[in-house]
C-alpha cells in the first residue's frame, strides 16, 4: 500500500499493512520489522477500542492525524504499538500484533532474549514491540516523517495469502472480523478467545 495515504477506516487500512514495515533507528542499532498480522479498532464505534467511550489524555493520539503511533501499556506487563489511521478527529487505529524481523534480528535477539527462536521475535503484540525498541516514549510519534520510526512500503502481499478472523483476546466485539494475517507464516500469532468473551452484533 501506499503508507502515506492511511486517512482511511481502520478496517480497510489494516490488511493494507500486511508486507509494509515499521523501522526503528535507536542508539544501539536498527531493527525493520515486516508486518504478518494486525487488528482494526474503529474507535467509539467499536466496543473493543480503547476510544470506545470518547476521548481521554491516554486515547488522545487515536484520535488522529493518521500516521502517528499510537503507543499503550496491555496488563501493566507489555507495550502495544497501534498506527493510527482514518480522519483527523476521529478515532481510528490498527494494531500491529506480529511481524517477522528483516534487519538488526541480533539486536531484536538481544532485547528479547538469546534463546527465543526466530519466528518468534515479533510474534505477538507486546514481543513486536520489545523486539522494536517501542515503549512510552514513542506514543505519538509521526511515522512518516523519517524521524526515529518510520512506516514504509515493502513487498506487495497478494491478496490471497491474506486471511481474515476475530480479533484476539478481546472480551467485547470479539466475534468482529477485523484480524488479518499472512496465511501459514510461522511470524502470526495463535488465536486466543478472552474467556471474559460476550456475545455481540457483527460489523
């Protein structure tokens, strides 16, 4: 996809994002990481979205322009990174849960742990963004300005490859079809229903 052009819904920007990568230029090296698997989250029209019930000084970046990073603490244990998407002002964002390391995979190593096997570097949410580099300090930071971290294009992902399901671990709206993932890559996380699961209406 054309990464500069993200003022589109969370849900169509989302499978575009699969093949783009998400670079990280810090003090002790660069990491680039491929994007395998993300999650659209449609603001306060979407009950599983942190923006659910409006604007907040911790949602306050969903809330555009697009293109910003949209950094949050899951559990008090991991950093989420979200690319926020759609129109200024109103809240969209796609979280980005896997990826497969393609540059500085010994730095990602190191900050994930010399044992951790490859696919398993960005695997995940919170491990994506370890292997990254992501925390705090990077919420709202423009992605397409060439500053620290940067979103760019990589390779184009043929659209069938591309697999779509609920999203993972949400107890509200789970039951949404707004997961998409690179089909059979070892890099994508395992599907995980919230035991706190509620019924709800589809999207």
């Amino acid at each position: 996809m054309n990464v500069g052009n993200l003022a589109h819904p969370a849900e169509e920007v989302a499978p575009k994002l699969l093949g783009a990568v998400l670079t990280h230029e810090a003090p002790e090296g660069t990491v680039s990481i491929t994007i395998t698997e993300t999650e659209a989250y449609s603001g306060t029209a979407d009950p599983a979205s942190h923006a659910y019930r409006g604007r907040t000084p911790r949602n306050a970046v969903m809330f555009g322009p697009a293109g910003r990073l949209y950094v949050y603490r899951s559990h008090g244990l991991h950093w989420c990174a979200n690319i926020v998407t759609g129109t200024d002002g109103i809240a969209s964002a796609v979280l980005v849960r896997a990826g497969r390391v393609v540059e500085g995979e010994d730095l990602a190593r190191k900050r994930r742990g010399e044992k951790v096997e490859t696919p398993r570097l960005a695997r995940g949410p919170g491990n994506f963004c370890q292997a990254l580099g992501i925390t705090a300090e990077h919420n709202g930071t423009d992605l397409l300005t060439g500053a620290l971290v940067v979103l760019s294009e990589g390779e184009p992902v043929p659209a069938e490859l591309i697999r779509v399901g609920p999203r993972v671990g949400v107890s509200r709206a789970h039951d949404w079809q707004h997961r998409f993932y690179l089909a059979d890559d070892p890099t994508v996380s395992a599907y995980r229903l919230s035991p706190r699961a509620k019924p709800s209406a589809g999207a």
